[in-house]
C-alpha cells in the first residue's frame, strides 16, 4: 500500500528529528498546533498541490531573550516553545522545522513558505534576529538563505 503525502511526511518527520527519542525537542501535536497558532497564525506553513500536504514549514517568534537561553543550551527547543510568551512582541525567529517531500525538492518551496510567514510575522513584530538549531547540511543551508533573503542575522544551537 502507498502512503499518502500527509503520512509521508509523518514519516520523514518521525525519520529525520526523532521527536520521540527526544523529550528536549518540541513534539508537535494537536494542543502544540492550537497553541502555535495562538502565537501567530503564520507559524505553520503548507504546501499542497491537492494531494496532500508536500512541505511544511514551522517558524517560532519568540523574544530575543529565550532565543540567548536557547543558543547558550540552557533550555530546550520544546522549553523555548512553552515560555514563548502569548500576546507579546516578539524580536527573534526560530526557524525550528522544514519538512520536504524527495519529488518536491530543490524547487525553492521551503524558501517561498519561510519568507511569506516572516512576511506576515513582521506586519505586528519587530523581528531582528534568526536562529536555527540545525539537523542536517540542506537545512543548515536552506536557513543561511532565508535569514539573508529576510535581511536578519542568523544564529546557529551546536548539536
């Protein structure tokens, strides 16, 4: 039986972070969407030609604070999330997740989902900062591109 585009990128998610093997990492469910949402509708992006989602993207605004806490390891990617303030200006974006279906690479998706919510996100919040807690080369890469484009320094969490 194939898998459908939603439960492949499940798959991939569960293949590439291993979110259940880590209880630092933010695991992201249905009370995480509701809240994330809260935070800023932008948070979560999707790219679906129909069939399904193909790419998502999730980008956390939080204050330029947490994001110091976060960089120097003394809190975790899923503390960062729960002290995020709701209702707050938020300074910095953490550029926390892509997710890419193989055929839908390479086709600047994560760039153009990216970009449009930090679009959105600085319409209410003076964003001044990027960071990135890497888990691979390509999205190392890929945040070096969108904090240029969006014209904000990146800053990179160590493994």
């Amino acid at each position: 039986m194939t898998l459908g585009n939603y439960q492949r990128l499940i798959k991939l998610a569960d293949e590439v972070f291993a979110v259940k093997s880590d209880p630092s990492q933010l695991d992201v469910d249905q009370d995480v969407l509701i809240r994330l949402k809260k935070i800023h509708p932008a948070t979560i992006s999707e790219y679906n030609e129909g069939n399904g989602p193909c790419a998502w993207v999730l980008l956390i605004p939080t204050t330029l604070g947490l994001m110091n806490r976060f960089l120097a390891n003394e809190i975790s990617e899923k503390e960062l999330y729960e002290l995020t303030p709701l209702k707050a200006k938020y300074d910095a974006i953490y550029l926390c997740s892509a997710l890419v279906l193989d055929e839908y690479r390479r086709k600047g998706i994560t760039k153009q989902l990216a970009l449009k919510a930090i679009e959105k996100m600085r319409k209410k919040h003076p964003l001044r900062a990027a960071f990135v807690w890497a888990f691979s080369p390509e999205g190392d890469k890929a945040a070096e591109m969108i904090a240029q484009l969006a014209g904000l320094p990146l800053y990179k969490r160590e493994k």
